[in-house]
C-alpha cells in the first residue's frame, strides 16, 4: 500500500462523529436523530482529518438527562503498519480519552442496561430562576455551583461538547467557587414523573472591579444542535441579566473572547434591553452616543461601555432612513470615524518616535505607514459592521 494516496483512509472528523442525546435502550441502536460536531481541530488538528480507517463511525452519546456516556467507533479497514513501512494509524481511544469524561462507557450492551436507571434517577441541579413554555413544552433556567453533591462530575460530562461547538473552547478550572453555572433544562412528562433533560448552558465568573464591586464575565455558552434556533440562548441569556441586574454587588458584565455566534446572540439581546431605556428612545438616537447612555446601561441593565455603544449603533442605523443620502450619510460618517481611531493613535506613535529614530528610519517607519489603503480598509472595516449590524436589524423586527 502506499501510504497518503490512499484517501480511503482518511475521514473527516466532523463526519465521522455521531452524536447523539439518548433516555431509552432502544434509542442507541436507532439510526436517527443523531448530530455531527462543528470543530475538531482540536483533537485531529487543523486538517480535522482521521487518518488510517476506511468507513469510519465513531459514536458517542450521552444520556439526555444524566449525561451518561458511551464511546464505540467501528471501521471497515485499519491500516497495517507492517505493510505501510509502519505507519499506524490515529489512536482515536487515547485522542477521545484526554477529553471524555471518566467513567465512560465502551460496551454497548453494558450502556444500554444502565442508561434507563441513570435517567430515571437523575435530578436536576440548582435552583430554578426562570422557566417558560413554548409549542407546549417546558423549560426551566436553574443556576448552580461547585459546592453542590454530584456537580462537578456532571459538569466533566457536559463540558464536552464545548470542544465540538465552539471553536477556542478550553475547560475550566471548576475547582475555583467564582464560576457560576447556568443550566437549561427540558423538563417533560414521562409517566408518572418528570424527566430533565440538558440543552444547554453557560458559565459566568466573577472578577474584582475597583474599588468594592464585581465584574461578570460569561465564560462560555451552548445549546445544544437539537435545540438551536428556537430563541432559547436568548432566554437563557436575559435569564443570568436578570439576576445580575438585581445584585448591587454587580458593576458591569463582560465577554471572555466571545464567538461569532455569540457576539451575535448578545447585541440581540442587549438592544432588546436597551430599546426600553429612556436614553436610548428614537429621538435621541441621532445626536451621537454620550455619557447618559453608557450611564443608564451600566446602572440598569449591567451593560458595559464598550457594549453599550455597540448597541447604540445598531439601534441608530435602525432608526435611520437609509435611503436619505443625507442622514444615511451622518451614520456612516459616525462610525468610521470611531472606527478610524486605531490609524490616529499610529500617526501619534509616528510623531513621537521621531525624537528617537534616525531620518531614515522614520522615513522608512512613514513609507510603510502610507503604504497601506487606510481608506480602503476603513470602508471594508465598515461594510463588515453594517452586514452584522443589519442582521441583528432583521431579528428584532421578528420580535
């Protein structure tokens, strides 16, 4: 065989996971209703590629409830090192093994015998602080922490599927009582009790802010795929706002390297909250962004500046008539020049290094400076913004 032409033997690691939520026997051995990751680079590298199976399954699903684990993958042809100049194929039980959470199951049989006990028994953890219907079903919002019995092995569980969804997903440190956890739950009717079942959740940690007060910081946030697209990352979201909105401990919260995705359920929210703000009332909307909006979003809503006058762009270009020329004109005019902030610092820095550097340095430092279409790339910087912009724009006006 020779080794790298056959492509046979190599699988694409987000097709070649099945995941899968499961309550019943029966439901490991159906074919359906099961999902694929979004990211595996961090386990199979930036190619996301398996190499050395050919048919590669690999399944792994949890209880949908208590998360109770199953691993299995089957092939129809591995690799033989002593026909391929030795070369082995991927160790995907030790790959998968760094991440899995301990106790997982590899027999099958086994899984399914205990997985109906595990999910008849479960409870659900935290306290509920919110809950609400919808197409007749029920959801509850339950906040927990550390210290609860059971907790932290559940959250080993959960935690997995951060590495599959989101993209610079790294665990947390859950020893450490500063995280708060967040859980949304599906509670349903199964005979004569309730069962819950996870669909998402997300983390908050809380940071000192001079000189008496707490910063909030969401960590991380998931729905899970079966779930998505159904506004309940919203839900799950205003749920934490609403608390910390309550707590004076609280100065502001914050975003610890937000996704895309995120970022885009944020300024949802937070112009949704912010719409209801006296400061942030249509007449208003057009005289630039001050200190009596940042002022009114911290204080009432935890918004921090930053975020504040994200939203408060949106909300303008919303308010705006876009086929004026004229006011259409002052919102992009507005933005760019926040925007073109950045190449101003860099025209300040020039100046004062020129005490420090030799003429032709500086000359040197100036060409390359000049070198670049700020202009350019002022109006790509500020295309890309109206695109996110308007997307949102789009979504509030479901709502």
């Amino acid at each position: 065989m020779e080794v790298g032409k056959d492509h046979d033997l190599i699988a694409s690691a987000n097709e070649a996971i099945h995941l899968k939520l499961v309550s019943k026997g029966d439901e490991v051995l159906e074919k359906s209703e099961s999902f694929h990751p979004e990211f595996t680079h961090q386990l199979f590298g930036d190619n996301e590629a398996i190499f050395g199976y050919k048919d590669l399954e690999i399944k792994l699903y949890y209880g949908s409830s208590s998360l109770l684990t199953y691993f299995g993958f089957t092939y129809s042809q591995k690799i033989d090192p002593s026909t391929s100049d030795g070369v082995k194929a991927d160790d995907i039980i030790q790959i998968l093994s760094d991440v899995l959470p301990q106790g997982f199951y590899t027999n099958q049989d086994e899984y399914m015998r205990v997985l109906e006990k595990e999910e008849s028994n479960f409870k659900p953890f935290g306290e509920i602080i919110n809950s609400y219907s919808l197409d007749d079903q029920t959801f509850e919002i339950r906040k927990a922490n550390v210290d609860i019995p059971g907790f932290k092995a559940y959250h080993e569980r959960l935690r997995t599927f951060l590495i599959w969804y989101i993209e610079t997903a790294s665990f947390i440190d859950d020893d450490d009582e500063k995280w708060t956890f967040y859980l949304l739950y599906h509670k349903r009717k199964d005979h004569n009790a309730f069962r819950y079942d996870i669909i998402g959740y997300m983390t908050s940690y809380n940071y000192y802010a001079y000189p008496d007060k707490i910063r909030s910081r969401i960590s991380q946030i998931i729905i899970l795929p079966p779930y998505q697209r159904n506004g309940h990352g919203a839900k799950l979201l205003e749920s934490y706002y609403s608390l910390a909105e309550k707590d004076d401990n609280i100065l502001d919260i914050t975003a610890e390297d937000p996704s895309e995705n995120f970022i885009s359920l944020r300024d949802f929210v937070d112009c949704r909250r912010c719409a209801k703000l006296p400061a942030y009332s249509d007449q208003n909307l057009h005289d630039g962004f001050n200190e009596n909006m940042a002022n009114e979003a911290r204080k009432k809503l935890k918004i921090h500046k930053k975020q504040a006058r994200r939203v408060y762009e949106i909300l303008r270009l919303k308010a705006t008539d876009r086929s004026n020329a004229k006011e259409y004109l002052a919102y992009k005019s507005y933005v760019k020049k926040r925007l073109s902030q950045p190449f101003k610092k860099e025209e300040k820095d020039l100046l004062k290094l020129q005490k420090f550097l030799k003429p032709e340095e500086y000359n040197a430092a100036i060409i390359q400076a000049n070198s670049q279409d700020k202009v350019q790339l002022l109006n790509d910087s500020y295309k890309a913004i109206e695109e996110s912009y308007l997307s949102i724009i789009e979504k509030l006006a479901l709502y």
